[in-house]
C-alpha cells in the first residue's frame, strides 16, 4: 500500500494569499487505479486492477452508457455473463460462422404487439424451419400429440404402429372429420363370392346348357372364366367356346374361346347385372371336324352391394 497526502499550498498571487488545506487522506491498492470517484459516497465508482480488468466499485451498481449516451459497439472475445438482455431492432443478433466473410446467419424479431415469450425446451435438438416440415420425419410411435383448444390433462394422441415397409396415408380433397371417415368405410361395403362349375368326362359335341342354376339374389357379375384339362386339336379346326346366358340372353360381349388344355381365358362381361332368381345357363358349344373336350371348369364371379 501507498499513502498520498495532499498538503497544504501558500502561494502569493498579486498580494492575495490563498490556503489550501489537506481535506482527506486516500489509501489505495498498489495494484489498482481508479477511474472515477463518487463524491457524496466518498467512494469510488471504477478502478482497473494489475490485470487491465474493469472492476466497479461496488457490485450491481454502474452502468455503461445510458438512454441518452449510448455506447456505439462492444467487442468481446470470450464469455458475457448476463443476468437480462433487452435487444433492439428488427434484427439485433447476427451469427458469423467458423468463417470471417460476407455470409452471416441473422435473427429476426417481427414487431410485437405484447408481450410475447418463447420457451425453449429442456432438451437436445435441431430447430426445425417450416421450410423443413414438408420433409420432416418424426421418430417414437406417438410422435403427434393435439391440445385442443382447452389447455387441461387431455390431449389427442396419433399414434403409428411401427411398419414393415414403406407406407402411405392419403389425405383426400375434401371436408371430413373423423366420425365421417370411419363410416365411409362402410358406406358402401361389397362382398364378392364365386361359383365354380365343373363338368367331369368328355364331350365331343356341342351341349346347351352344360350348367344350370338360379340367382339366389341379386348380383353384379364381374369375371368369367372358363379352363379344361384337354382339348382336342388334331385336325387343326376344332373351336371350343362358353357363352353364359341370363334368361337366353348372352351378357357376355362374346363367348369366351378356349384354345389349349390346362389355360384359363377370361371373357368380357356386357350385361353385369343378374336378377335375383334369374335363370343362368352356361353353354358349351364345339365346332370343327372331330372336336373333344375332357373336364371344363367354368368360374363365375358375383359382387353383392350392402347398405347400412
């Protein structure tokens, strides 16, 4: 420590003598300067110590600059320990990156209208832009969890079983809601069902019909196909078709030609709509010079609309 004493001053000055007398004694460290002074509390307001580091006077009690008198810029190269941070501007806080350049990463503050705050998680992550929502894939089997309007203990959870392979829902162009979703299911259901019709043995002419049944209700007829195990085609001319008919009339757009053994051949349907007790035949018609055919199979397939 070092003692500085002010003393007293006689100095004559065109006959005038003026004193000066010592009013205080200050005792400082050597290790510190002082910057400013604090008359009315004898203290003192900044000093830098030994190290070139601004310590104020007493804690929590200087400011730098003010409303009026405000400090251009401040350079730091280390860490600002803050206990509040009011920020002006539109955009008051600009990143540079690894990279000293002409490419800095700015936030940006729209003007409020209140006081408005934005918590940040207790949590490790990325933040997400909303230019990245479109691509954004959401991990756990309960990623999406709905509030509602009423923030209480119950929310809306969607949950997703964990898939095998990729999958995809579709959201349709139109206004649904959940209840509305989960009738449409059902709004139009279908059952489909085939009858099969077989014929054992061999035939070597034409039969009609070779099949006979009535509708037990009514049906849309969707397929026809028609198979035998052997067909005969030695001489090069033999034709084998079937032809189903509703009451005597085809509802087919043509018969359906089989042409080699063991071959399903699927015929186009023109008249799907079969009466409930409708009378259906099946007719086997063989043309050529020594035409044989050794068990057909004929499959018929109906779709049965239901309502609620």
């Amino acid at each position: 420590m070092k003692n500085r004493v002010i003393l007293g001053l006689v100095i004559f000055l065109a006959l005038s003598l003026v004193f000066w007398k010592i009013t205080s004694v200050k005792s400082e460290p050597t290790d510190q300067a002082t910057l400013g002074w604090d008359y009315a509390n004898n203290t003192d307001t900044w000093r830098v110590d030994s190290s070139g580091n601004f310590i104020p006077g007493t804690d929590d009690n200087v400011s730098i600059g003010s409303s009026s008198k405000q400090v251009k810029n401040l350079y730091i190269d280390g860490t600002a320990y803050l206990d509040g941070l009011q920020l002006d501007g539109a955009s008051p806080i600009e990143f540079e990156g690894d990279t000293a350049d002409a490419y800095e990463t700015t936030i940006s503050v729209t003007d409020p209208t209140a006081d408005r705050t934005i918590t940040l998680p207790n949590a490790t992550g990325t933040v997400l832009l909303n230019t990245d929502i479109g691509n954004q894939v959401l991990s756990g089997a309960s990623p999406l969890v709905f509030e509602g309007d009423t923030a209480d203990d119950y929310e809306t959870t969607v949950a997703v079983t964990d898939p095998t392979a990729d999958r995809t829902v579709t959201i349709p162009d139109a206004d649904v809601n959940l209840g509305a979703i989960s009738n449409s299911l059902l709004a139009s259901p279908n059952s489909y069902f085939t009858i099969a019709l077989t014929h054992d043995g061999q035939e070597t002419a034409t039969v009609d019909p070779v099949f006979t049944f009535q509708m037990p209700f009514a049906a849309t007829l969707v397929e026809v196909s028609a198979c035998a195990r052997d067909i005969d085609t030695a001489d090069g001319d033999e034709t084998y078709t079937i032809d189903v008919e509703e009451a005597g009339t085809s509802v087919l757009s043509s018969a359906v030609s089989i042409t080699a053994d063991n071959t399903p051949v699927v015929g186009t349907v023109s008249d799907d709509a079969i009466a409930d007790d409708a009378k259906v035949e099946v007719v086997l018609t063989l043309g050529g010079t020594t035409p044989a055919i050794d068990d057909l199979t004929v499959l018929l397939t109906f779709k049965v609309a239901h309502t609620n």
